[in-house]
C-alpha cells in the first residue's frame, strides 16, 4: 500500500515538475519573443531613419553641391544614341549613351 | 536477578504481549493494519485539501485577486502604443519626397533641477539655446515634470548632449513627418499637423490612404520595470499607411523651380508658376510655385504663400491663349491658313462693334499663319468676328476652361468662363486676346497639350497613369483634328522661330511656343493696371513628337527690367525644356544630326 502511495506520489510530483517546467520554458520563450519584437520594432525605426538620411543626401540638390564641393565639373556629353524610352523609364544617370546632367548649365554660350 | 550475559533477548515481542523496554518500562503499541490505512487516509485527505487551498487560491489570484493585490498586479503591466508609420509620399521613381521617422523631443524636469539659473546657463550655452527662455519656461511651471524644450532635435544637437550629464534633462523619441527634399515640391505635397494629420495638399488630399492605425501592447514588467513577456491576446498589431507614388520627377522639379526662382528674382517679379506635363499622358511631371515654402516650417509662412497657385489662383491668359482659339477658328474654317489678313498699317483696328484694339506694332497684310507668329490682337479679332460668340465660347468650354481639370488637387478652382449671355459685344473680340477669361496656370498647360499630342484633351494627374512596360489607354476628349493640332504646331514653331518667342529658341530641341504679356486688370477701379503684368510662355519640344509641355507664368515683373513674357518667361521655359529632356534621353539636334550623317555615309558606302 505504501509503495502504491509512494508511487502515485512521485509520479504526481514528477508530473507536476514537468508542467512547471513546460510553463517556464513557454514564459522564457515569450520574454524571448517580446526582446526580439521590442528590437525589430528599434531596428524598423532606424530603417526609417536610414531611409530618410539616404533621401537628404541623393537628392538633386544635395547631388549638385556634393559635385560642385568635389570640384567636379559636369557637362552633357552629346551622342548620337537614340535614348528613346518612355518618360516613367527613364531614372537618371545615365542614358542610352547620353550623359544626364540636369544642374549642368546646357544653354550654348 | 536477570542474567545480563545471556545470549538471550532482553526483551522479547509478540503480537499481543506487552514490550519491556529497557528499564523495564512496558508500553502498548497497536500495530494493526486498520490503523496503519486509517492514519495514511487521513494523512492524503490534509495533504489533498492543503493543495486544493492552495490550488484555489492561485486560480483566485488569476481571476479575481482581491484590491490590495489586484493594484499592485496591474502595477507590473505596462500598455504601450505602437506606432503605424504614416505612408511614404514617392516621386515617378521611388525617390521619397515625404517620409515619417523618429526623432528625439528634449524635454526637462524642473522637480529634479535645484538651481534653475545654472541648469538654463549649462543647456542654453551647451545646446544652443537661449538660457533666457529655459529659465523662463521652468519657472513658468515648477512642479511641472515634463517641460519640452525641443520638439526636434537636429543631429548636432543630439551629438552635443551626449557630452551633457544634467539630471532633469531627457529625450523622448517622438514620430515626425519629413520632407528630405527640404521645399522641393513643397506646395504639391503640403504637410500634416502636430497630430499627424494632412492639413494641405497631397498629404490632406490623400490622408485616408496614407494615414496610419495605431497598435498596443500590454506586457508584463519585472521588478525593475523591464519588459518580460507579452500576451498575444494583448498584442494588437499596428498598420502602416499605404505608399502614395506621384507623376512628378524630383529631378525635374527641382530643375523647374530652380529656373522660375532664377527668373523671379532676375526681373524682380512678386511670384510666379511653373507646370511640366507629359503630354501624352497629362502626367504633371514638375509642379512649382514662388515663393517656395519648406513643409516641416510650414507655420513660419504665410497662408497665401502655401498656397498651391498652380491650381488655386486664375489670371487673365492674355496671348497665351490665342493658340486654343486660333486652332479651334482654323478648325471651324473661319480662316485659312495663306488667307491674307489685313491688320492695318497704323496698329489700330476699330471692330465692327466701334472697339479699338492695338498690336504691339503694324503689320499690314500678313497671313492667317503670321496672326499667330505675330500675335495680332486685330488679325485675331477680324476672325473672331466671323465666328462668333457662340462658337468662341463653344470651344472655350471644350478646352476644359471654366471648370476644374479634374486633376482632383486640393482647393482646384475652375476659372471663368463668362455665360453666353453675360458677354457684351466686346468679348467676342476680347476672348481671342485672351481677355474676359480666366485660367489657372494647369488648365493652361492642359489644353496646349492637347495641341502637342494630337489634339485630345487628357486629363492631368499627379499620379503616374501606368507603370512602365504597360499598354497606355487613356481617357481623353478630342478637341481638334490631328492635322489641326499639328499644323497648329508648326506654326507655334515660327512663333519661336520668327515671333516674341526667339529668346526661348533652343539649339539643343526645336521648341514650339507662345508668349503672352497680359496687363493685369484692376479690380477696384475697371481696366488694366498699365505697369503690372503676367508674363507667360508655354511651350512644347521637340515639335516633331513634343514630349514635354512646359508653361512658366511669372506675375508683376519690374517693368525697368523687362516685362514680355518671351523676355522674363521664354528663357526659364526653354532652359527647363533643355535640361528636363537631357534628363529624360531625348535626343538633341545636335545628335539626330549627327546619327543621320552616319545613316547617309553608311547608305553611300
């Protein structure tokens, strides 16, 4: 009888260990998983701060300076490549063969 | 005596005798199994209702602890917002215009600071500020725990308060809306408030779809505060707001704003607008407006100057609009094109109706084609005459003048078209002048887009009408014949060439265009003011497949320094075209040149 009891008893104790420790992993899982969203959630905003640093510095004016404080002079360099294409693909830089300087002055002197 | 060496027991044990325990005390013990089961019962019975207490109480605690507990549970969760990220405003090629991020607020906490006088001095002079102020605005409110001192800080700034260690002065992150491109397109996106909201423009216009929903999260807090874990039944997710990508081309509009600033401030002139269209799609690919204003500023300027005038603000066209008119009468078989006008030798005309009218100067007898190059006042008003007012007024309305392009921008006004039965028996003569009218500088560029393209009137948008490799289908009005349109072209093309507009005439890409210089009226006393203009060109390039429209509208110019629209107008136009078609690879004459010789020399070979 004794070891009956015994039994039900370690039995209900090891159970009882188990659960706990299931229910201590899921809780150490979960602090985890809110670390882990808290710091996507800091690196999502930095991504947007990237983003908007990357947009200040690329912009055509920021371009212009940076070109004028490197001393680089551009002018457009005139082929006889057909660049064709529409207006919507057509990004800048350049294009079939033509050199695109927007700021450059294009006017003939 | 009992012998103590005997090997026997010194007491002995049966089931029913009593022990003699050593000393020779005897006690009784039952060992009986019925007793053994009872006690053992009992025993799992105090075991069994001590767990069930204790069982019960954690399901109370989780459930329904009592108050005195319950505060202090609460205590250790926190609830915090989770920030949706208003949606990103794109040019043509995903170049951002406005964007939403995080920035720092630097508040302070006056309960914290002792000597008020030493803390302003510290973060005055270490972060630029005026101590004066900080002093002021902690002394305003003392018990105060949360005194902003900055709404935005710049990178400097954050850079040189890492260097200061003061107790009672702290950042906060803060979510901002952006502008990278600082005033670029400043008019045409507009900006949103301190709640995040779109006040004007692009930003009010299209808030629902690029406004963001807000999530939460409840998580629970250790000891110290720090977060341990989060319920996903306590985890509502937050939704950005949706991308919005326009028609317009950083790139171009900064070319164009450039250009109208420069103009604007060369003839000293009060403001001015500047439209690039796409003819072929009415996509509004540069939109500018001066003075310019920056969106992240926008409360240090004025009301009118954030004003979006491209769509908001009409003018009297003056000449610009004779090319609507001119086409729409050699449609209509009022004139033809060699037919001899006979405008006068002396430069003054009296109408069938006794109006005087004028041309800048004589011109005889010139052609129904020379009207137009030369812009005669008279020439257009003989024809007018023959038409109509009827008619005029028929294919002014067909223009899309008198009511909203349908642009769908903010504050888009219509213009006026006066009823037919408001007009007086001078305006059939005044219309084709471009007088008794009024436009907006894009219903302007519209409808001479339609003369660039053939002759249909689109609608213009700021959104891009199709992504790139897609078959176009436009809805579009026909409004001339594509002959009309065409030849209507080539003459515009003398009009560069030969007429007001030679100072806009490009080696680099064939322009076709018209100047106007129209006298302001005077709305206080009837008339027109003598020394205040709208100088205006429109323009479209190359003649022979216009890719771009290009109308710049430059209001109250110093008349000492020049005031015809082909002299303060017709360079920016010509210098945008140039460069905005660089830009966008097409070929310059120079280069079609160049590519046929070697077509010719390749043939002859």
């Amino acid at each position: 009888m004794f070891a009956k009891l015994l039994t039900a008893l370690v039995l209900a104790v090891v159970v009882g260990a188990a659960v706990f420790s299931l229910r201590q992993q899921r809780l150490e899982l979960m602090h985890e998983i809110t670390g882990l969203h808290r710091q996507m959630n800091r690196d999502r905003q930095a991504t947007w701060d990237t983003q908007v640093r990357i947009a200040e510095r690329t912009g055509p004016r920021a371009l212009h300076e940076s070109l004028i404080r490197a001393g680089m002079v551009m002018e457009p360099a005139i082929t006889g490549n057909d660049a064709g294409g529409n207006t919507g693909g057509v990004s800048g830089g350049e294009t079939g063969g033509e050199t695109i300087t927007p700021f450059a002055d294009a006017r003939h002197e | 005596m009992h012998d103590m060496s005997d090997d026997a027991p010194l007491y002995t044990e049966t089931n029913s005798q009593p022990l003699l325990r050593p000393g020779g005390v005897v006690t009784e013990v039952d060992r009986s199994p019925a007793r053994v089961l009872l006690v053992g019962r009992v025993m799992i019975i105090l075991v069994t209702v001590v767990l069930l207490a204790l069982l019960g109480r954690v399901v109370q605690l989780q459930t329904y602890p009592e108050e005195r507990l319950a505060s202090k549970l609460g205590s250790q969760q926190s609830t915090q917002r989770l920030s949706g990220r208003r949606g990103t405003i794109l040019d043509r090629n995903g170049r951002v215009l406005a964007t939403t991020r995080i920035a720092k607020k630097l508040f302070v906490d006056p309960v914290l600071i002792v000597d008020y006088s030493s803390f302003s001095e510290k973060v005055g002079y270490g972060l630029g500020y005026d101590p004066v102020d900080i002093e002021m605005a902690m002394a305003a409110r003392p018990k105060s725990r949360y005194i902003v001192l900055d709404r935005r800080l710049d990178d400097q700034r954050i850079e040189l308060l890492k260097t200061l260690d003061l107790p009672g002065l702290a950042t906060d992150p803060v979510m901002i809306r952006d502008y990278p491109q600082g005033q670029l397109a400043g008019h045409l996106i507009g900006f949103v408030g301190a709640d995040g909201k779109g006040l004007e423009g692009l930003e009010k216009f299209y808030n629902k779809r690029i406004a963001a929903t807000d999530g939460r999260v409840r998580y629970q807090r250790d000891a110290r505060g720090r977060a341990l874990w989060v319920n996903s039944r306590n985890y509502q997710k937050p939704a950005d707001g949706e991308n919005l990508r326009l028609s317009i081309d950083v790139v171009i509009q900064s070319i164009a704003e450039a250009s109208l600033a420069e103009a604007i401030e060369k003839y000293h002139a009060e403001s001015g607008q500047l439209v690039v269209m796409d003819p072929s799609t009415g996509e509004v690919l540069a939109m500018a407006s001066y003075p310019a204003f920056d969106p992240a500023t926008f409360n240090k300027v004025k009301p009118e100057v954030r004003r979006n005038r491209v769509v908001t603000d009409v003018f009297e066209p003056g000449s610009i609009f004779k090319p609507i008119i001119w086409a729409s009468m050699t449609q209509l078989g009022a004139a033809d094109p060699n037919e001899m006008i006979d405008t006068g030798t002396s430069g003054v005309h009296r109408t069938s109706k006794g109006r005087r009218l004028h041309d800048a100067r004589p011109h005889g007898r010139i052609t129904w084609d020379e009207v137009l190059i030369y812009s005669s006042n008279i020439g257009m008003s003989i024809v007018a005459e023959r038409v109509g007012a009827e008619k005029l007024h028929e294919a002014m309305l067909r223009f899309g003048f008198g009511k909203p392009t349908g642009s769908g921008l903010p504050g888009e006004v219509g213009g006026v078209v006066h009823p037919l039965k408001k007009w007086t028996h001078y305006s059939v003569t005044s219309v084709p002048m471009g007088q008794e009218v009024s436009v907006t500088p894009l219903q302007m560029v519209r409808a001479f887009s339609a003369i660039a393209n053939g002759g249909v009137l689109l609608t213009p948008t700021v959104t891009p009408v199709l992504d790139p490799g897609s078959e176009l289908t436009l809805p579009g009005v026909r409004v001339l014949d594509q002959r009309i349109a065409d030849y209507t072209r080539s003459v515009l093309r003398r009009q560069v060439t030969e007429g007001g507009g030679q100072k806009a005439n490009s080696k680099l890409y064939d322009l076709f265009g018209k100047t106007g210089t129209a006298q302001l009226p005077n709305l206080k006393q009837g008339g027109y003011y003598q020394d205040q203009y709208v100088s205006s060109f429109i323009a479209g390039a190359p003649v022979d497949s216009p890719r771009l429209v290009v109308g710049c509208f430059i209001h109250r110019p110093d008349k000492s320094i020049g005031h015809y629209g082909g002299t303060v107008s017709g360079p920016a136009v010509m210098r945008v075209m140039e460069q905005s078609l660089m830009y966008l690879g097409v070929p310059t004459n120079a280069s079609k040149d160049a590519r046929n010789s070697l077509r010719h020399m390749a043939m002859s070979r």
